[in-house]
C-alpha cells in the first residue's frame, strides 16, 4: 500500500540522457481511463485501498468527498469498512453530478482522479521541450521523478559569478516542475546555486519565471518557453545586481531582539522553535549576522536538509523576501 515508485537523486552529474530515461519508464507504464456510474465492472478496483497511492487516494477523497487520511486510519483497524466507505462516495459523486472523471494509473498503482477540466501534459513532454533547449546541455543535480512530481534542478556551470563579500562560486539554476497529476503546474524558474554548501535560491519575482503553464486548455508551450529563453541573458544580470544588493543591505531581524527576531522568522517561515533557531544560529555565526545575503544564505542552508521537496521549495523562494 502506498508505494508510489518514485525515484529520489541528489548528485552532480547526471545528464538529460539519464533523466529522459527514468522519465520515459515512469510514462510507459501510464494507463488513464474514464469512470461514470455505467462502469460498474471498475468499481472493484477503485473501492480497493490496496490500489491507491497515498496521493491517489487524497486526490479521489478530494474529488468525491472524503476525508483520505481518516478513511487511511480506519483501514488499519477495519479493512471492509475503509472499502465501503470509498464506494459509497464514489456512488454518491455520480448520483450528484452525473458526470465520471479519469483515473490515472502508474506502475498498476491508481495515483490520481482528475475532472474533465483537466489538460493534461505529461512528463515526457516536459523533457522533449527540454530536449529543443540549452537544458537539455546541463548537468541535473537534483532528480525526483514520481507520478505526482517532476522536480529536476539543472546546473548551468558556464558562468559563474561571486556575490560581494563571499567567495564561494555561484552558478545560475534552473528548477523544472510538473504534475502528471494536478499537484502543480509545469514551470521552469530561474535560481542559484551557492557551491561550497550547496544551497539553492530561487528567485521569486514574477520575471524570473521562465515558463508557467496550467494544465487547463490549450497553448502553445514550447514556443513560449524558446522565447522566454532568450531573454535569459539580462535576467541573469538582473539576478547578479540583485544579489550584490542583498550583500549591502543590513537584514530585517539585524536589529532586532531574539524574541522578535525569532517570532518574525518563525511567523514568515512557519518553522518550529528549533528550526527557527538553527536558522537565527546559521545566520548569526556562520554567515556573519549582518546583511540580507547572510540571512539568505542562512535561510538556503536550512532548507537543503528538509526532506519535503514543497516544503525546501517554499523556503527557498521565501529567502529572498524575508531576509
């Protein structure tokens, strides 16, 4: 139960060829179908916990009104009912709307249930816009391929560049994110990447995203990301200028009490007592306790050790803003 079959690297040196591949195998083993209250014959296999992933099982509760992690719970203790309960609500979803929705299934496992509205653009797609594209030339640090998330971080290492003050090597990073799924859209984002302690930054403002599509309807995808690319040049300039501000600038908690310095970071980060304290130690004796850049980096560092990759993904678009 729940073996979602995702893969999991964090190296450097990978390349396209090596990620198409874990790619193209987790596509293959797709298998999509629509359901409606004349599919009785499906009814078996979608009432069955034992078919679900964790993400397909939160997807149809979400879909059909249940709430997945109760009805988890309780199939521990009492297996049948878990089951009934799951076929009652799907029952319950034809009666009220009259209208089925897709199932998607990976590796013989379901992992999600999408409406009609739903468009979908599957991963492999994703790295065939890649392929046409100077991404497709970098080494991927980071790989996380699973049916519910593409999270790839791709390593531009042609033109580095230092920040005022710190001597470490820097390099442009571009964070590629889809959903086979519904749990994010495919984007790719402009970041860095901070070498002697890896951490990653992505930059949040709007202009540093570099393609963004919902998977709702139709658009001409690839077009829009070339031409996006081609601006990249300034952008990288724009980011460089940025982050040497940041290295002038005294941070928002430098002249602030502990007590407030921990309570506006715990507030904007939504971290715990003790994380909220390894950061404000990070950022006061490793990183030098004074300017925005510190506190960046402070922040960056955390969140390389995070497991969750939503929730590393949230503090690193947030370290800029807060810091």
């Amino acid at each position: 139960m729940f073996d979602n079959g995702s893969t999991f690297v964090q190296h450097k040196g990978l390349d396209f060829a090596a990620v198409s591949e874990q790619v193209n195998a987790l596509c293959e083993s797709e298998n999509s179908y629509k359901v409606s209250s004349s599919t009785s014959d499906m009814m078996s296999r979608l009432s069955e916990i034992d078919n679900y992933s964790e993400f397909g099982l939160g997807s149809l509760g979400r879909l059909t009104g249940f709430p997945a992690k109760f009805v988890t719970e309780l199939y521990n203790s009492n297996h049948s009912l878990a089951n009934t309960i799951l076929e009652d609500r799907i029952k319950h979803y034809f009666e009220r709307y009259e209208k089925g929705f897709t199932v998607r299934e990976f590796n013989d496992q379901i992992c999600g249930a999408v409406t009609d509205k739903y468009a979908f653009f599957d991963d492999n797609q994703v790295m065939e816009i890649i392929s046409s594209s100077e991404l497709s030339n970098l080494e991927f640090q980071t790989v996380h391929v699973s049916p519910e998330r593409l999270h790839l971080r791709a390593l531009d290492t042609k033109h580095p560049f230092t920040v005022k003050g710190d001597n470490s090597n820097m390099y442009f990073m571009y964070y590629i994110d889809n959903s086979m799924l519904g749990g994010c859209s495919f984007k790719v984002r402009l970041g860095v990447f901070r070498q002697v302690c890896s951490n990653g930054l992505i930059v949040p403002a709007r202009n540093f995203t570099i393609c963004k599509q919902v998977h709702r309807g139709k658009k001409d995808i690839m077009s829009e990301f070339k031409e996006s690319l081609e601006f990249i040049s300034q952008k990288r300039d724009d980011i460089i200028n940025l982050l040497n501000d940041c290295a002038d600038a005294d941070s928002k908690i430098k002249n602030l009490s502990d007590e407030f310095r921990s309570e506006y970071l715990s507030k904007r980060l939504a971290t715990s007592k003790a994380e909220t304290k390894k950061i404000i130690d990070l950022y006061s004796f490793t990183y030098g306790g004074k300017t925005k850049w510190d506190m960046v980096n402070a922040i960056t560092e955390f969140a390389r050790d995070v497991k969750s990759i939503e929730r590393r993904e949230l503090l690193e678009s947030k370290a800029l803003v807060i810091a």
